[in-house]
C-alpha cells in the first residue's frame, strides 16, 4: 500500500503499486502507522516528508465503492473518520510536508494533497479534480474549510469547487496552490527533495514549526469534527442547518 525511506532528514512517503489509490480506510491506515514512524524516528533533527505515489493516480479519492454498498452509512462514516484523522496527522506534523503530485488527484485524494505544506506537480500528466459536483455528492463542511485556507481567491473557490474544473499542474501555479510544474515522474520527485533538503537546513524547530501551522490552519482543525457522511446528496449538512432555523 506504501512505502517510507529515509534519505538523510528527508522521508519518503510513497503510495505503491499501479491501483487509483482509493483511500479505503486499511490505506488510510498505512498511511497513518507511516506518519507515526516520521514522528517518532524525528524527535532529534530538522527533518522534512514527501508523499508522493506510483502509477497514474495520485489518489483517486474515497473508495465510494466499497462505501456505499454499506445502506447503514457505517463505512462512509469510518472512512471519514479516518481520513480527518489523518488530516490531523499531517497539519501537526513537526516538519514541512510536501507533495510531489505525478498522477491525478481528485476528491479526497484532491484533499490529502492540499494538507501538506508545498505541492509540486508534474505537468505532463496529471489534474486536481474536485469532482463532487459531477458525481452528485455534497462538498464536507471541512473540506470547504480546507479549501478555503489552502486557495485565497473566492474565483478560484468558484472554479474548483462550483466549476468542478480539472486542474493541470500550470493553472494551479496560476491559481497558486501548486507551488511548481515539472516535466515527468523523476523531475518531480527531483524538486521535491532538492526543496525539502533547502526546509532541512533551516534548522527549524519542529515542535514551533506545527504550533505555527496549527495557528494557521486552525479554522481546518475545528471543523475535523464533522460527522458529515460520504456520499450525502443535496440534504447535506447545509440544508440541515438551516432546517433548525
């Protein structure tokens, strides 16, 4: 499911094989038990993460298949969980995290993306695809909140989230929440490590470094608590709201 090497202060995170990615909890859970081992194996040094992954996706989003054939929403509900948790994780890691995306991202897997600190893209292959709008799914109370903190133009909310636009690595450098466009697989992962090695010398902190991030994003961390299933139509949490007004 995935894969962690350490390269002097640099972890590796790498999502295997040639699958989409699907954030079914049991990856969710690799991911997680990976972060725990950066956490722990980087209490004594500057350190930095990449999470990057094989194939054509990057992450594909929920497993909505798995999810739905559960009426009982349970699934939907555990896979949210999770990957709010895992969202934590990442916001309060001690180090710069950055994603070298070299495949597709779309929904969830758009989100897992967007909580790392740097996303650098490659150009010749690739989109970020918020495509809840498209597949008749509510946009998460959380996921807006996150969108929000990582994307400063309310056209650029527009366009992602109300367009549903696919995004190739140089609109999102336009539209900047991509930090950089590069050629290819290896030219990615190159940037990523060369920028990673440049957070590495800063000497920072990494205790200071997630007490800042957490400041910055702390509107994202007060909405991980929502409890807004996968998969909710049109009657979402929104319409809910506004049903006790």
């Amino acid at each position: 499911m995935c894969t962690l090497e350490k390269r002097g202060n640099i972890f590796l995170l790498t999502l295997t094989g040639t699958d989409e990615h699907r954030l079914h909890p049991n990856l969710i859970d690799a991911v997680r038990a990976a972060l725990r081992r950066v956490r722990s194996e980087s209490t004594s040094s500057s350190s930095a993460l990449i999470t990057t992954a094989q194939g054509k996706y990057f992450s594909n989003g929920y497993d909505l298949k798995w999810a739905l054939a559960d009426t009982t929403k349970a699934r939907s509900q555990l896979m949210s969980r999770k990957l709010r948790c895992l969202v934590s994780d990442l916001i309060t890691l001690p180090m710069p995290t950055i994603a070298a995306v070299t495949g597709h991202a779309s929904a969830a897997g758009f989100v897992f993306a967007l909580c790392h600190d740097y996303i650098l893209m490659r150009k010749d292959r690739g989109f970020f695809y918020m495509s809840e709008l498209d597949i008749r799914f509510s946009i998460p109370i959380w996921f807006s909140a996150l969108i929000k903190c990582k994307m400063g133009s309310p056209a650029v909310w527009r366009e992602v989230v109300m367009k549903a636009a696919k995004v190739t690595a140089e609109m999102g450098v336009r539209m900047g929440f991509v930090d950089s466009a590069h050629n290819g697989v290896e030219e990615t992962v190159e940037a990523a490590i060369k920028l990673g090695e440049e957070l590495v010398s800063r000497n920072w902190d990494g205790k200071v470094y997630a007490d800042c991030r957490k400041t910055l994003y702390v509107e994202l961390l007060n909405s991980l608590g929502s409890d807004e299933t996968v998969g909710d139509y049109g009657d979402g949490a929104a319409n809910k709201s506004l049903s006790k007004l």
